[in-house]
C-alpha cells in the first residue's frame, strides 16, 4: 500500500548516512617511511602519498580555514622526519611569519622569510644556487638528480603565494612581486630535475595569484572547499573543488584522476613532540 514511499525514504536516509572512510585523523610519525621521499597527504580507505620523486611540485589551494597550512605543517614535519639532515627547507611565510617563523631554527630550515622583499631575496639565492647545481650537473653530464649520487634535496614553501602577485601589493613593491613572480616560474620550470620542489600555496584561487609558470609545471595538485567554480579552475583544472563538503580537512588530491581525501590534522603542539620525540631539539614552542 506504501510501496511508493519507499524509495524517496531510502535516498533520503542516505543522505545523512555519513562517510566514515573520509572521518577526521590525526597524523602520525608512524606513518612515514624513513628516507624516501613520500609524504601522507590524505585517506580515504587507505592513506594516500605523494611522491616529490616522481612529481617534485605541488599546488595546493583553497578558502580559509580549510586545512592548507595544516597540509604544509604536516609536509613539513614528514620531511624533517623522514629525511634529517638531508632536507633544505626555504620557506615563505607570507602570514607575517605567523605559522612558521617558530620553526626557523630547526637545522633543516634555511631560512623563514615573512614579507614580500624577505621572499624576493630567498627566492634570489634559491635561483643563484640553481644556477650553480646546473653547471654541476652538465660537468658530471647528469639530467636528473634521481640518477645521482645526490641524497639531498631542497623545499621552498610558499604560505599564501598572493602576496607575491604584483595586482595585490602596494604599487612601491610591484617591482618585487614582478622579480618574485620570474624567480618562482624558473624554480617551477628547471627546479625539479635538480632536486628543487616548489609547494606552491593559496587562499585566493583567482589567475593573478598564481604564476602561469607555476601552474603548467605543476602537475600534483590539492584543492580544499573553494567558495565558486572559478577557483577549481584555477587550482584544479576543472570543476569540483566548488562541491566539496564544508570540513577542514576534507580535499580532492590530483595528478591524472582526482581522489577525494581527507587531509590529515597536526597542530604544533604535536610537530614539537614529534620533533622532540625524534631526537631533535629545535627551539619549537605552540606559543613562541
């Protein structure tokens, strides 16, 4: 008699059933494998990794709040732990230095540049060291760094790549963001071979914000929940990112397909007694 509520009742309760395989999760030590160069980017059924061997930068966008410097963090820490010693971390905080600067001297941490010409000259010594590595490489006829001796490997990390885009500053620091602008599409484009990974970061996912020479030579890619299609464009590629559910945390991960993750939590309470746990003893504090 009722047959014909039945199948608006099923979709309906479907609907609130909630999807336990993309559930909240700390990160962990535990899962890193010491001396390779994965990283655990998110789960879903199983934790997924990013390999900076195979695809040496990323771009990672999305509204605020979601979950970006808390991917980096985690990045950040798998790293240091994965690899001591043999990671060079430059990375521009253009938060004001508020997420990293903390963390300036852990001795895999080169240097933490918190303004836009701070960025410029970083980016300026990171280009010149290029520059030197490439002379290096055709002398030992090398063309990939994963095809030599090398067991070291260099990371700039850029938190809030906006502020480098010479449209959002001043008009007195144009002429920096044009020079950061050049500086990020060249480690972009001949960086990776040499062992130079970008990781490119944005809350403001519109084209001026990040370098065309960035985005072609970004193949990986991580997009949280943005606020109009237009974003997912821009990260992405295509559509998508629009209609991810409003969780931090909750992303879709792409190299050819996208995968649909949910990015695990770290705060810095926790990389300090990772840090600390592990044996080094930077000067890490959640308050400094």
């Amino acid at each position: 008699m009722f047959g014909w509520l039945l199948l608006p009742i099923v979709v309906l309760g479907a609907a609130f059933i909630p999807n336990k395989k993309l559930a909240n999760w700390d990160y962990s030590p535990l899962l890193l494998r010491e001396g390779s160069w994965l990283v655990p980017i998110g789960k879903d059924r199983k934790v997924i990794y990013h390999n900076f061997e195979d695809y040496p930068h990323l771009l990672v966008g999305g509204t605020t709040r979601f979950g970006k410097t808390v991917l980096l963090k985690s990045i950040f820490t798998s790293l240091i732990l994965s690899n001591p010693k043999k990671v060079r971390l430059f990375i521009l905080d253009l938060k004001g230095g508020l997420e990293f600067w903390k963390y300036r001297n852990e001795p895999e941490v080169a240097t933490v540049a918190c303004d836009l010409i701070e960025a410029c000259k970083v980016l300026d010594k990171v280009y010149k060291i290029i520059k030197l590595e490439e002379e290096r490489f055709r002398k030992n006829n090398w063309s990939n760094i994963k095809d030599t001796p090398i067991k070291e490997r260099t990371f700039i990390i850029v938190d809030e790549g906006a502020e480098l885009a010479p449209k959002f500053v001043p008009k007195e620091l144009r002429k920096y963001a044009d020079i950061a602008q050049i500086y990020l599409g060249e480690i972009a484009r001949i960086g990776g071979g040499l062992g130079y990974r970008l990781i490119f970061c944005t809350q403001y996912p519109v084209r001026d914000a990040v370098p065309a020479q960035v985005k072609i030579n970004m193949v990986a890619k991580v997009s949280y929940r943005m606020a109009e299609r237009m974003g997912s464009m821009v990260v992405l590629g295509e559509p998508g990112a629009e209609e991810i559910e409003a969780i931090p945390g909750r992303c879709i991960y792409k190299i050819e397909q996208k995968k649909e993750l949910q990015s695990p939590f770290i705060s810095d309470e926790m990389i300090g007694r990772f840090l600390h746990e592990s044996g080094k003893d930077g000067n890490v504090s959640a308050n400094d």
